[in-house]
C-alpha cells in the first residue's frame, strides 16, 4: 500500500479520536441534568401540539409542569382530566377535575338575519379579508364566513353551513384545542365549558354597536337593552359595551335570560323542548255602558263607564240605594229604561214622546 494512504489514514484516525475524547470531556463538564419526568410526562400525553394548554407544544407543556409547583391552572384541554390524573401520579400532585369545554360560535348573523351590502372578490381567508375591510354585511364584528377556524381544526371538528354560512362545531369531535379561536380574527370563536349534561347558554353576538345601529344590520344582534340583566336572579348576565356577557361560572342554567331575550340573541344549547307556560289570565268581563248625558249648560258626550257585577242589566247587591246615587248615576238608569237615545234637561222623556204620539 502506498505509504502516502497509509499515513493520511493514521493522521484521520487519530485527529478523530482527539476530537471526540475532547467533545467527552466538554459533554461531561457542561452537561445539563434534565429532569426525568419530563419524558414520562411527554408519553402520557396526547402529543397532538394543539397549544391548547396555552404551550408551543406538549414538550413545552411537559417541562412546565414538571417545573411548576402547583398545576391546578394547568390543564390538557384535548387528554382531559384522564390525562391530567396520570400526570399528578407521575409529579406526586393532586389534580382536580375540570368541567371540559367546547368551541362555541358566538354569531348568529346568517344570511336571513344579516343581508350582504357588497361582494368579496379576493383571498379566501378570514384574516386577509378583515385587515382589508370590516365584511360584507353592515356588521362589522360578525363572521367573516371563510372558514379559516375549519382550517385550522386538526380533528376535523368544524365545518361551515351552506345555508348559514356560519361555521357549525361537531360536539363529539372537538378537543378545545383552542386552535380555532386563535385563527379567527374577530374573536367569535370561544371556549365554553360544556356544562351540566352537556347544556350551556350563551349570547351568540359580538356587536358593541348601541341597539338601533346594532339591530340595522343584524335582526338577531343584541341591542343592550338588560332585560337579561333584570330576570337574572344569580347576577351572571351584565351588560359591558351596549353588549349582553353571561359569567359561566355564575350562569345556573334557569333559561330566564333566553325567555325574555326579544332579540333572540341568547343561545340554549341541548336543553329539551320548552314546556308551554301558563297563559296570563284574563281580567273580569266588564260591562261597557255608554250614555250621552245632557247637564245644565254642559254637554258631555262619548262617556264610557265600567260597571263590574251586572247580568241582564239588573243591579246587583252593591249596588247603592236610590237616594244616595249621583246624578250621572241616575241619567245611566233612565238611559237604560230609555234606549231611543235623547233626554231633556232634568230628564223628562215622556212628555217629548207623548208630543211626538
């Protein structure tokens, strides 16, 4: 063999062996400890890299938990409180369970409640469109209708109504990842918790505007008027901007604020059919006497007066005695003996009629 091959070989090999006895050394002496429960936190995971626990990914998640003293604000909206048990077994921690949430569309201008006043003609996204301009409809806090929050769905829990053109949340499928509400650039998208058997109310609308101007563009938009705000008996509904917010922690579920919300724009979700409620009685039947009395110098015509209790136009028990009736009492009785319509003053009827005879 060449002796030029030979010493290159030997030179190489040992310029490697220099090089990783000293990579050794520096890797011994600058060595990081990591905390091994961060591993086993990364496997208990989803590792779906949502951000929806509010980390960049379930790595990032996994070493802020292991680094946190206290994970009761910190929670895995996609593996739930299952995950979360098995990560307070591995960090010696108890962990409370959360109600879970779902994505929630607080919108409800559809195409019949939310006519149009121009057309797109430009990119499909939500983000391009609304940096350029407030919508194609007179509201400009409403949904843009792109269908950026679908795209943004890992799990295929969205997708956008043909006949709304609201974007719809499959309840089966969504995680709470959060994803959806970070891609939508109006900020109509929340996470809501899902509430005792899964039921939950909510205002479906995002206008600030004051309630005329609202209520113009969006028959559904609330208009602020705090009838919820009145009915609302556990204080849960307040009303910030000229617009409804309803507190879910407060919130009890009673339905008062959804039946008296005229704007329709408070939103019950998976409740049954609301029962018929008592129809409002209706007051006494009133018997309408209308008489046109002549006094001495004063004409008053059109005088409508209610007497309660009366059938067949007999007087009834409270009725008062002859000698203490007023006068406009004793001109109603000649006029019921009387009904031809004309009564002289002091009330003599019969001598007219007998001139007429």
């Amino acid at each position: 063999m060449n002796q030029t091959i030979i010493i290159t070989i030997v030179s190489l090999s040992g310029l490697g062996a220099i090089a990783a006895v000293i990579l050794y050394i520096v890797a011994r002496q600058f060595k990081v400890e990591t905390d091994p429960r961060i591993d086993a936190i990364e496997e208990v995971l989803p590792a779906t890299n949502c951000g929806g626990c509010g980390q960049p990914g379930c790595r990032a998640f996994a070493e802020a938990l292991a680094a946190a003293s206290d994970i009761s604000d910190m929670h895995c909206p996609v593996g739930g409180n299952e995950v979360m048990k098995l990560v307070g077994e591995i960090l010696g921690m108890e962990v409370k369970e959360k109600d879970p949430y779902i994505a929630v569309v607080k919108c409800s201008g559809s195409f019949e409640h939310r006519k149009k006043t121009n057309i797109y003609d430009g990119a499909p996204n939500c983000t391009i469109a609304s940096l350029l301009y407030g919508g194609d409809t007179g509201c400009a806090y409403g949904c843009v209708g792109l269908g950026e929050c679908v795209d943004a769905c890992d799990f295929e829990a969205m997708y956008m109504d043909e006949k709304t053109g609201l974007p719809v949340v499959i309840e089966d499928k969504c995680t709470a990842c959060n994803a959806c509400v970070k891609a939508c650039p109006k900020d109509i998208i929340e996470l809501w918790p899902r509430g005792r058997k899964n039921r939950r109310i909510y205002v479906a609308c995002m206008n600030e505007d004051k309630g005329g101007i609202a209520k113009k563009y969006c028959s559904v938009a609330c208009t602020g008027c705090e009838k919820c705000v009145e009915v609302c008996k556990y204080d849960s509904v307040v009303v910030e901007n000229n617009l409804a917010v309803i507190d879910p922690e407060k919130c009890k579920l009673c339905k008062e604020c959804v039946f008296v919300c005229k704007s329709n724009s408070i939103h019950m979700i998976n409740f049954p059919p609301p029962k018929d409620r008592p129809a409002v009685q209706e007051r006494p039947n009133r018997k309408l006497a209308r008489t046109r009395i002549e006094t001495v110098g004063v004409e008053v015509t059109g005088v409508e007066i209610a007497i309660s209790n009366v059938t067949d136009g007999t007087s009834t028990e409270n009725e008062p005695e002859e000698g203490n009736k007023t006068e406009i009492e004793k001109n109603i009785t000649k006029n019921e003996e009387n009904p031809s319509g004309d009564h002289k003053e002091g009330g003599d009827i019969s001598s007219e009629n007998d001139n007429k005879a």
